[in-house]
C-alpha cells in the first residue's frame, strides 16, 4: 500500500500476545470439532436439526455479523465520514427490528421447513428457479466474501507489527486453513457452538478496547478533532460526500435485505427452534445490528483523531483529496497497535480473529450447502444419500477457500470496502427480493417473473469499479445508484412478466 511500506510504526503486541492468540486459537479448533458427535444427517449439518433457541441464535447470529471484515470496512467508514457514519448503525437496526417484529419473510420460510432460499424458489417456482437462484446466490456470496482474507491480513499486520506480506499471507491461510477444518467436519452445529464461544471472547475485546479509547482521547477532544478535520460532514450524514440522502435509503434497504433475504442471517431462521424463536432473534438481533456498526466506527474515528495528531501519518491518511481505499484500511490497527498496552492487545486480537473465524465458517458453511443442496443435487441423476451431499459440501467449502485466498488478495479493491459488499450482495438479493417477496405474498408470481427479476438483477455488477474501468464510465455517488435503480426495475419486471406469462400449474401458488 502506497506510503505504509516504509513506515515505522512500533506496535506493543508481545509475546504475552502472542501466547493468548494461539491457546484461543486452539481451544476455537478443538470446540468445533468436537461438534462432529452431533451430525446424523444433512439436517443436522445445515440447519442444526432446527433446535437452535434464542439467546444461542441472537450471540450466533451477531457473532456471524461481527466478523473482522465487519470492524474493518466499518473503522473505514467511520475514518472517512467521522460520526455521519453512525447514521448507518440506526437505519440497519430499525431494518432488524421490522423484520423481528413482523416476521417479513423470515416466519414464512419457517414455517416451510426450508434448509436454503432456493429451496423456497423450487416448491414456488420450479426446478429450474432454484437453479438460477441457487447459482447467483452462491456465486454473489463468494464475491462478496472475497475480501475478508484481504481485510484481515491487513489487520494483522499492523496490529502485530509484522510488515512481511509473505508472512501475513502463511498466517492468514492457516486460520482460514481451521475454520475450514472445524466448519467440514461440524457443520452448523459447530458453527453455532464455535460462534457462542467467539462472541464471547470478542465482546469483551470490543468493550474494553471501547473503553480504553475513550478514556485515552475524551469524548469532548474526539467531537472537537473531528469538526476540525471534517467540518459539518463530519457529523451531518446529509452533507457528507460519501453519504447524502440517496445513499442513507439505499443502507436503510441494505439493512432490510441484510436481515430478511441474505442466506447467512436467513439460516438462523431456518435452524431456530419455532417461529417465536424466529422473531425474538431478529428482534434482540436488532440491538446487534445496531452495536456491532457503533463500536467499528467510533474505533475508525478514534483512528482518525490519533493520525491527524501525528504528522508523518497524517501525510499517509488524510492528504489533500483523501487516501486510497486500501490505504484507510489500514489506519484503525495501527492505531490500536500504538495505543492498547501489551497484553490487552493480545486479547483484542484474539476477539478479532475469533470475529473473523465465526464469519469464515458461516459463510463458507452457507455458500457450500446452497450450492450442494440448490445446484448439485437438482442436477444430480439419483438422489444423494446424506453422506454424499456432506462428503459433497465439504469438497466445495474446500474449492471456495482456494478462491478465496486467490481473490481477496489479488483484486484491485478501488471503492470502500463496506460499498464494495453491497455491491457484490446486490447482484443477488435485489432480484432475490422480488421473487421472495412476490412468491410469498402474491400468488400471481410466476416462474418467468422470477427469471427475469434474477437477470435484471446481474446488472450490478457494472457498479464495481473495475467493471465502471473497463466500460468507461463512472456512476454519481458511492455505489448506491445502479442498485437503487434496479431494485424497483426487478420488481417492475418480476410483475410485469408474471402478468404477461402467469403459471400454467397452479400447485403451491
């Protein structure tokens, strides 16, 4: 990263550290593969035999929200838009508390028994549905998460002093290397036990590194510094650049989809015990939503106040006309390997890691049980025993973390990390959203409607900048435009073409 290779930055993390991290490490890996006894069939390994209760859902849930990559994209924001950034946390948690207490999607997909969304697609639409959906899904999920190593190595880098990007690379495929051991063998009962475990360990980290920073910098300093770097941006998200009105609808839809419709979250709402269970998750999950975007953005303020003291950094971070994306990244852990006392920071990073690792195993959990229950088993031609379809799963969660490993550290990340996700989850849910919707609360929905809401919904991914590169054209805003445009077009088109071309069958509908 341009400038961050020469600086000298001493970090406080220590062999005390480094002792914590590998015993959490450790007892993370032993947890999740003593789930193994659980398992019986595919239904354990999915949705972990539907048994999940509410305070284990809500700390799962949060645990798989609050990954590393979360605290990262999220300390970038609040290091680029200071305290208009926390407008974001209020609007995703209003989103969670809508779904909790109208059960919007979530209840019905309960009550359907369903292990994935597209599942849902095959009895609404058709075999051929949950194929599309299955397939976009999976692939939309896996790019969205083909920046987690990328964030985390730049974490562990800074906050541990450790400059060589060979070394990072080794450190982060090993971790990638357990979860991916644990989530295979375990399934989603390891990835609900591992979670509680690392929700617990990661909120202590959060709250005491919350507190450190308050006490070290003030709240009255931190409002002031920020109104001096930033001016009124700083704290109106209506006047910051990297925000404004259109952008706060697009989060606050983002936050809707965030809860109802992206597989990750729907999970738990396929594994919980009952329905009430269903919504008292996303209701107490709200308040999760809500903290777990607070806390990343005040450290990425609190990172902004401290490299705007000290003039070598400040030359790094915040030049005229602002630092690169990957740059910002980088300025919350530095400022934390400076700041948090030997010892602590050893438990800061254990809470980080086990933030990270909870996300790895949902993630890759998710994205290889859509593609082996939505893709691989359609198409097969004799139905899969339930050894097959696990033996399957853990093959492609194995083929997913390669990819991961090639992506997250080769793509030319040119927007901010959190816009870049949205993008990448665009691709998916904004279609996705129509067809679950309209199938679930319209009958006049159809198999072509739902194709075509799907299609429509691809055109995301010429907001990437990569894609805006090589098509020669640059989009007003941060991202928000083409999903706010193709959102209404996907459902404009999902009951145009169910009009036009209504389903000759009608069991089901």
């Amino acid at each position: 990263m341009d400038g961050l290779a020469s600086l000298s930055v001493q970090s406080n993390f220590g062999v005390a550290d480094w002792a914590i991290v590998i015993a959490f490490l450790v007892a993370s890996t032993i947890a999740g593969m003593w789930a193994m006894r659980y398992i019986r069939d595919m239904d354990d390994y999915v949705v972990a035999g539907r048994s999940v209760r509410t305070y284990l859902g809500v700390a799962s849930m949060i645990a798989a929200e609050l990954g590393l990559v979360t605290v990262m994209y999220s300390a970038q924001k609040g290091f680029a838009c200071g305290f208009a950034a926390f407008a974001i946390a209020g609007l995703s948690a209003i989103a969670g508390l809508i779904v909790g207490r109208t059960g919007f999607i979530v209840v019905p997909l309960r009550k359907m028994g369903v292990m994935t969304i597209p599942e849902f697609y095959e009895g609404r639409y058709g075999k051929d549905v949950r194929l599309l959906g299955g397939a976009i899904l999976a692939a939309s999920g896996i790019l969205n998460m083909g920046m987690f190593l990328y964030a985390d190595s730049v974490f562990v880098t800074n906050v541990m002093g450790m400059h060589d990007p060979d070394t990072i690379k080794w450190a982060m495929t090993i971790i990638l290397g357990l979860v991916l051991l644990y989530t295979a063998v375990g399934g989603m009962i390891s990835v609900v036990f591992t979670d509680y475990l690392q929700y617990t360990i990661m909120a202590i980290g959060l709250l005491l590194t919350s507190f450190l920073l308050m006490r070290h910098f003030g709240w009255i300093h931190i409002l002031q510094d920020v109104q001096q770097i930033k001016g009124a941006e700083g704290i109106n998200p209506l006047l910051s650049p990297k925000m404004g009105p259109w952008y706060l609808l697009w989060m606050l839809f983002l936050g809707f989809i965030g809860s109802c419709i992206w597989q990750t979250s729907v999970m738990r709402a396929t594994s919980a015990e009952s329905e009430k269970v269903v919504r008292r998750t996303y209701s107490w999950g709200s308040v999760g939503f809500l903290v777990r975007f607070l806390i990343p953005y005040f450290w990425g303020i609190c990172a902004m106040v401290f490299v705007y003291r000290d003039p070598q950094l400040r030359a790094i971070f915040l030049p005229a006309g602002g630092a690169a994306p990957k740059v910002e990244l980088a300025a919350m852990p530095i400022a934390l390997s400076k700041l948090m006392p030997a010892g602590l920071i050893g438990l800061l990073t254990a809470g980080m890691l086990a933030a990270a690792m909870s996300t790895y195993n949902t993630y890759l959990h998710t994205w290889s049980a859509v593609l082996t229950q939505d893709v691989v088993s359609p198409l097969s031609r004799a139905p899969l025993s339930p050894k097959q379809r696990i033996l399957i799963a853990r093959v492609i969660m194995c083929v997913i973390a390669f990819f991961l490993l090639v992506w997250g550290l080769w793509y030319p990340l040119g927007e901010d990390l959190w816009d870049y996700m949205a993008i990448t989850g665009a691709i998916y849910f904004t279609g996705a959203f129509a067809a679950l919707a309209g199938g679930i609360y319209w009958k006049g929905g159809s198999r072509v409607g739902a194709y075509g809401a799907f299609i429509v919904s691809l055109f995301n991914v010429v907001a990437l900048k990569p894609m805006q590169d090589l098509l020669g054209v640059t989009w007003p805003g941060n991202g928000e435009w083409p999903g706010l445009v193709i959102v209404p077009v996907t459902c404009i088109v999902y009951v145009v073409l169910s009009v036009c071309f209504p389903d000759r069958r009608t069991e089901g509908n």
